[in-house]
C-alpha cells in the first residue's frame, strides 16, 4: 500500500434514500476498519422507488456532489434503486470510482433447484432498464417479481414490527409458485431478514448483496490504490429529515459514529 496516497485518508462516501443503505455501511465498516465513512440519508426524499427516473437521477447526482464536496474518495450508491436507475449517469458525470448495488438475481439463478427464484424490490428497481436487461440474461429461470410496496415506508418510520404481513403478502405467494430462493432487492430489506425468515420455509434461500458490495469496494480501492492506513477512523452519517430516528436506527444495529441533521 502507498501510505504517502494522501487522497487514500479521504472517507467513503455511501449514499442511499434512507436509513436502508446503513446494511451495507455496516458491512462496508466491518470488512474494512481502517476506513472512515460519510453516510447520507435522503430520507427527506425517500421512498425513491415510486418516483421518476429523472427524480432519482436528480437525488443521486445531488448527494454525490455532497459527497465529494466533502472530500469523499469513492460512492458507493447503496441503493438498489440508484443504481438501476442512475449509476451510469453518475459514471459519466463524475471522475471518481462509484459501486453500486443491483438485485443478486445473477447468482440465485445459478443455485436455484426449482427453475424459480423470488425478487423483492422496489417498483423504480423492477421497471429500470439495467433490471430489465440483467433479468433477460438469465435463460430457463423463471423470475418471480414482487413490489415491496410501503415496506421502506415503515422501515423509515421505525415501524420493523409492522412490516410482518405485507411481508407475508408479498413473499408466500413467490414461495408457493416454487421459489427456492428470495433475493432482496432493496438495501432496507436485510432489517427484515429475522421476520422474513419467520415467514418462508427454511429451505428457501434469502440472498442479500450487502457483503458482496463491501467486497467490491475493497477491491476497487485497492486496484485504485485507495486502501487507507488509518488507525484513526471517523464514521459520520447525515439525514435531512430525523436525527433521533437516526440515531435511535444506529443504535439498535450496532453502528457507531456521529450522526447530524444536514440539510440536501
Ligand atoms: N433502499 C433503496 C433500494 O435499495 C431505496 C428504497 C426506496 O427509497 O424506495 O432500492
């Protein structure tokens, strides 16, 4: 590692339209200690998923120049939603390294025993383009979409426990068509997991692409040589809306840092 890189000190910039994104900064703070963070939660702007592509477009760009404004090294868009809707956007606009998240449909379709698999995610992730040509790549597997209508609502709200039946609504009818896995396609979905494994039989499968995308911000920030050194790390998160559900969010998951209202 080059520990003269003076730019490798710089935080990780991770954005997401809420609290959901925090599942993949706490992988991201797990796997790499010696990195700080700037988290951003629009969650004024949040549920992302029922609005327009241009909308979405629009958040992203906004909360990446924050980003970098702040002196943040690399993006990671934790945000299913973002991603589909927005990453290329933001490739072409900004010089920086960004990583994404997109539904693990890739991987569930090469375990899968039925021939079926189940996807959860929001109505903008659903009808993206990138989505849609992903989901066309995949030859003799059938894809059962479902729309998590509210459920990011409720988790914005604090309301886990209320979530139980739509979750219920949403996954028994994709497990009785025979889906033997169910990919969590929003990042605000891993908060459900200890509900949704209530719900499903045990043999199906949930897939979450939380530690995958951890891992790839390892490996670009070493291909990029971005690895920092530090053993004095910060993480700080930012909302534009709630502070104390922030923090009380931070709380329960176990994440540490300083949390501030902001407002973008
Ligand atoms: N957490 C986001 C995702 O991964 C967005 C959810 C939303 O705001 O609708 O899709």
């Amino acid at each position: 590692m080059n520990t003269t890189n003076k730019i490798a000190k710089s935080p990780i910039g991770i954005f997401d339209s809420g609290l959901g994104g925090l599942s993949i900064c706490k992988e991201i703070v797990q796997l790499l200690p010696n990195e700080s963070t700037i988290y951003l939660a629009d969650s004024k702007n949040a549920p992302y998923g029922e609005k327009s592509k241009e909308d979405i477009i629009d958040f992203s760009i906004k909360n990446t120049e924050l980003l970098l404004n702040l002196g943040c090294k690399i993006i990671v868009v934790a945000c299913n939603t973002a991603t589909t809707n927005a990453i290329n956007v933001l490739r072409k606009r900004f010089d920086v390294p960004f990583i994404g998240i997109e539904p693990a449909i890739k991987p569930a379709a090469l375990k899968t025993r039925t021939g079926k698999i189940g996807v959860l995610a929001t109505k903008g992730t659903l009808s993206s383009d990138l989505f849609l040509s992903t989901s066309r790549q995949i030859d003799n597997v059938d894809i059962i979409e479902t729309e998590g209508k509210n459920l990011v609502r409720l988790i914005e709200d604090g309301k886990l426990e209320e979530t139980k039946s739509l979750l219920e609504k949403y996954l028994l009818p994709m497990v009785d068509q025979g889906a033997d896995s169910i990919v969590l396609g929003c990042s605000h979905y891993p908060f459900l997991i200890p509900l949704i494994k209530d719900i499903i039989p045990k043999e199906v499968s949930v897939i979450d692409s939380g530690e995958a995308v951890a891992k790839q911000t390892q490996k670009r920030l070493k291909e990029n040589d971005l690895l920092s050194d530090n053993l004095d790390v910060k993480n700080q998160f930012y909302t534009n809306l709630d502070v104390e559900l922030l923090s009380n969010f931070l709380n329960q998951i176990d994440l540490k840092g300083d949390s501030e209202y902001k407002e973008f």
